[in-house]
C-alpha cells in the first residue's frame, strides 16, 4: 500500500501493530530508569532540558522525530490512480481500478493511505499506515480495508534503498513457518508506485498474490 537511505536494524518484535499498507509501537521505560535522548529532526540528537520538562510523558514514553525513513515514506504523498491486479492460485486474474490518496500525519511521522476501489459489486475501501521507528531503524505498516474484519500488519527487515523497501508480515501470536512479503518500488521520480504482495507456495517458493500500481495524477 521514498531520497536518503534510512538504515534499518532487524526488528526483534513484531510491531501496515502495526498492521497495513502504519504501525506504532509504544515502549514504557518503567522502575524509574533515565529516559533514553529524544532524537531531534532527521532522527538524531538529544531533547533539551526545557522540552523534557514541559512534556513529563517524555519520561517514560520519549518523543522521537520524523527522520531519513519518514523522507523516504514523502516522496510518496499525493493523489493517484490505481490498478489492482489479483492472481488466483488458478492462475486466473482479475482487474480493478480505483484512487489513492497519500499524506504525511501526525507532524510527518506517518503517511497515511486511503484507498477507494470500483468493482461489479461496488466500491470497497482500504486504509494503511506507515512509519518509521528512528529509535530500531525499522518501518512498520498496517492495513484495514472494507472486505474483512482482519488487520494486516508488517515490517522491514533489512534496509530501505532508495527506490525500494520490502516488508514481511508479521503476527501478535506466536507462530512459525515462511511469512508473505510486499515489496514496494518507487518509480520515475515518484510518477508511480509499485506495491506486489507475494505468498509462499507449498514447493518452497512463493508467487505472486497481488500487484497494485499507483500513478500519480497530474495535478498532484
């Protein structure tokens, strides 16, 4: 569901809970222990004294700062049109077509995407959220939409590029075995976006589930 290169550290935790295309995750330092330094703009630094004082919640619960991850996650703000592709295990594909509407929230922190797809039997909606932790040096993304009650949540594992960052799914539950990814591509300068969502197969391999191509309009 963008350009420095955040470097991104093996999350031990799971977080588009984050669930997808933003997750949050909130860590209380408790037992009275010093607040870790707050990173200022660009996702380093210390907080001063005065900010610290006049938010107490810092305390236990630090304030971190947009950063090289939350310039990537801009370049993809604006309003698209967007193709989405289906493939059955069959083999069979369906088609559908629809807009997309990105924006940095939260003092960008997040993008927010908000997704309306047209189909035979009516409009659906998706919502996703995405962020960038400055502290792990990971992103995390969660996703609802219109079709079901399940959230989808997932996260990076190895470093952004440029152009590119994959995420893998993630679960609240304890569970093993091979997890589905998405990777997703920045393309033409930020024309269009590519997002393919991949599952594993039996064989070992994986296939691909789906593939959503966002172009951006011209007044964006």
């Amino acid at each position: 569901m963008s350009a420095t290169h955040p470097t991104t550290a093996r999350p031990r935790s799971s977080s588009w809970l984050r669930a997808l295309g933003v997750p949050v995750v909130f860590v209380l330092h408790a037992c009275g222990s010093t607040p870790a330094p707050v990173p200022a703009p660009g996702g380093t630094g210390v907080a001063s004294a005065d900010r610290t004082a006049s938010d107490p919640q810092s305390t236990y619960e630090p304030r971190s700062d947009p950063g090289a991850g939350q310039r990537f996650l801009q370049r993809m703000v604006g309003d698209f049109d967007v193709t989405k592709e289906f493939h059955g295990r069959d083999g069979g594909t369906s088609t559908s077509r629809g807009e997309c509407h990105q924006q940095m929230v939260q003092d960008g922190r997040f993008l927010e995407s908000r997704f309306v797809f047209h189909g035979d039997q009516g409009d659906s909606t998706g919502l996703g959220l995405i962020g960038f932790d400055t502290r792990a040096g990971s992103f995390t993304s969660v996703w609802i939409d219109s079709r079901s009650t399940r959230m989808s949540l997932r996260q990076s594992e190895v470093p952004a590029t440029a152009d590119e960052l994959v995420l893998h799914s993630r679960s609240l539950e304890a569970s093993g075995g091979r997890r589905s990814r998405t990777i997703t591509r920045i393309e033409a300068g930020g024309a269009r976006i590519l997002h393919r969502q991949y599952s594993p197969n039996t064989d070992g391999g994986e296939r691909l589930v789906m593939e959503l191509v966002l172009t951006r309009k011209a007044s964006s």
